[in-house]
C-alpha cells in the first residue's frame, strides 16, 4: 500500500497587496511512497520541502493537483490522528519540562492520561533525554530540542512520521543515534518521510531519494540508482600502463586513464571491462583490485543541481 502519493502537485504563494507577490514552491510534484520505507526530499534552501509536508498535513492548500496519505484523499484533518511532525525550526514553552512538552502534545493529539507517563519515559529514554526530562526547556541545548521533538513526534504512536530536518544542530553522535532510531521505527513498520540538506544523513538511511530544486522534482530513485556513475571502474595495478593497451582499449572503451596506481575504465557493459583486464594480464600487468566507482550522493545532488547531471 502507498503511504503517500501525490499528483502533479503545485504550489503558488500569494502574498502582498491583493495578493500579487507571487512566489511558486512547487510545481506538479508526483512522487509515490510506499508504506514501511525511509523516503527523503533533498534539495537546497527554498527548494519546496517545507511546504510539500505541509501540504500533505492539510496545514497549507494546494494550488492544484492532488495527494493521499494512507489512502485518504487530502485535505482530510483525520490523516493527522495517525501522524507525527517535527516542524523545522520547532519552539516549545520555554517554562515547560520536556516531560510537560510530551504531556501536552500527547494530550492535543488525544491520548489518555493513563498510559500517557509511560510513553513518555519510553519515548525519553529512546532519544537520550531520560536525565534532563524535568529540565525546563529554555535550557535545552540545540541538540536536546531535536530529540525532544523527535520524541514528540512519537508521542502517538503515528504510522507516518515527518520529519523536517530532523538532524538540525545535532552533533555527530547524536545523528547517529537518530539515525538509529529512524532504523528501529522503520523495523516495526512505521514509514518515515524525511526532510533533508544533509545528504550524507540520508545516504545512510533512506531507501528511496527525491531531488528537489527550485519546486522541480529533478529525479528520484534508490540511494544505489542516484549514486551509481554508470559503468567506470577503477582498477588497482602495480607499475605503470603499457602504452599498447592504452592504444588497444581506446578502440572500445569510452576512456582509459591512470592516476599513480590506479587506473580508471570507464566501460559501457562488464564484456568491456573484462576486455580492458584481459588486455592488461596479457602486457603482464599485475592487479591488486577492481572495484566499481560511485558516486557520493552529494556528488549526484550538486552535479543534478547545478545542472551538470553526467550522462
Ligand atoms: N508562507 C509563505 N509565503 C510566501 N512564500 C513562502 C511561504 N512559505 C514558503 N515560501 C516560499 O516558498 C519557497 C519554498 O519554501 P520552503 O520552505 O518550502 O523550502 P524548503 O525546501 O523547505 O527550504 P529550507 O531548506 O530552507 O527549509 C521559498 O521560495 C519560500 O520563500
Ligand atoms: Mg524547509
């Protein structure tokens, strides 16, 4: 089953007198997630993100187009029952504990006071804060205002969790301990929509990826289908390339290069790269390693962005 869909969805803001600043957030946006995955939107500042979640959590109407979330055709309020939301930029009262901010939204959200102290330990103890839950949260650092929201996000229990930049200002352990919590939540089976500039941070969790620029959907895919660079292989030899083989293999392969003691092929098919070894063992060239050349998705993000996609 989809968690979320959307189709061709658009979004013009107006705003000033009669409304006549326009600014276009997104445009025909048509990305399908399915339930139980890691999906996230990556794109640079103002790209649209922010308000795509905002849209599927009916807090902003779109200009034109559609979306569903678990199956309910939006805006329907009654899809927020079964979802979370770490807001980006999220403030809570500072005068509040963060077990108080877990209290009060999990009673919005209409869980019963009965089990709702319980949750709460559980879900301060998931994000690390267990020591600081009756620290006012003025006090709370950077760091412990994301866990805490994380943990709000939580509070009832959602199938879909949004999560808007939720790594903002949190040290390396502490990503990696969000990381790991994003891993368990997906375990028992919850979909996890993330919202993200820190490509690095989705590489590691997510199982699908959409690019976002300018309100553009630029391409979408597998963390594997985004970094892949096609067939260039690097492969590890000892002394230098033999002038023939450099000669033999530009008659097939797309480019043959050396760089110390690596040597880069880049191939259309494995037939090809075999070739180029073939050739190489045949000059008595000794190889140490061959290994499939990718791409960070970071490389993908910028080459995608800036308009220099390789081929
Ligand atoms: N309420 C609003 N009124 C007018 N323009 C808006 C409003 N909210 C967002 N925008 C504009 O819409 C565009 C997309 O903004 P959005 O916040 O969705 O981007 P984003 O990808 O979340 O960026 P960031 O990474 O900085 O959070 C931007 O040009 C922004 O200025
Ligand atoms: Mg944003």
């Amino acid at each position: 089953m989809l968690a979320i869909e959307s189709n061709a969805l658009s979004k013009v803001y107006r705003s000033g007198l009669l409304r006549r600043q326009e600014v276009t957030a997104l445009t025909e946006f048509s990305i399908q997630v399915e339930t139980g995955q890691i999906f996230s939107l990556l794109g640079p500042n103002g790209a649209g993100k922010t308000t795509f979640i905002k849209m599927l959590l009916s807090l902003a109407a779109p200009t034109s187009g559609s979306a569903s979330v678990l199956g309910r055709r939006l805006p329907d309020v009654r899809v927020r029952e079964k979802v979370g939301y770490l807001p980006e930029n999220h403030r809570y009262p500072g005068y509040l504990t963060g077990e108080q901010v877990l209290s009060y939204f999990g009673a919005l959200g209409g869980s019963h006071a009965g089990p709702l102290p319980g949750r709460i330990s559980t879900l301060m103890e998931l994000v690390g804060l267990s020591q600081w839950r009756t620290m006012k949260v003025k006090k709370y650092s950077k760091g412990m205002m994301q866990r805490l929201g994380l943990a709000q996000a939580l509070i009832n229990d959602p199938e879909i969790i949004f999560l808007d930049e939720p790594t903002d200002g949190v040290d390396p352990v502490g990503r990696k301990e969000i990381r790991e919590i994003l891993r368990d939540l997906k375990r028992r089976g919850k979909t996890i929509f993330l919202n993200s500039h820190l490509l690095s941070e989705v590489e590691l969790v997510s199982d699908r990826v959409a690019v976002l620029d300018k309100g553009h959907l630029l391409k979408v895919g597998t963390v594997d289908e985004m970094t892949a660079t096609g067939q260039a292989y690097v492969i590890g030899i000892t002394g230098t390339l033999p002038e023939p083989v450099t000669v033999a293999a530009r008659a097939f392969v797309i480019r043959l290069s050396q760089q110390g003691e690596n040597v880069t092929a880049e191939c259309r098919t494995t037939a090809e790269l075999n070739r180029v070894i073939d050739l190489l063992r045949k000059h008595g060239v000794e190889i140490t390693s061959v290994t499939r050349q990718r791409s960070t998705l970071e490389d993908s993000f910028i080459s995608l962005i800036t308009g220099e996609a390789r081929p």
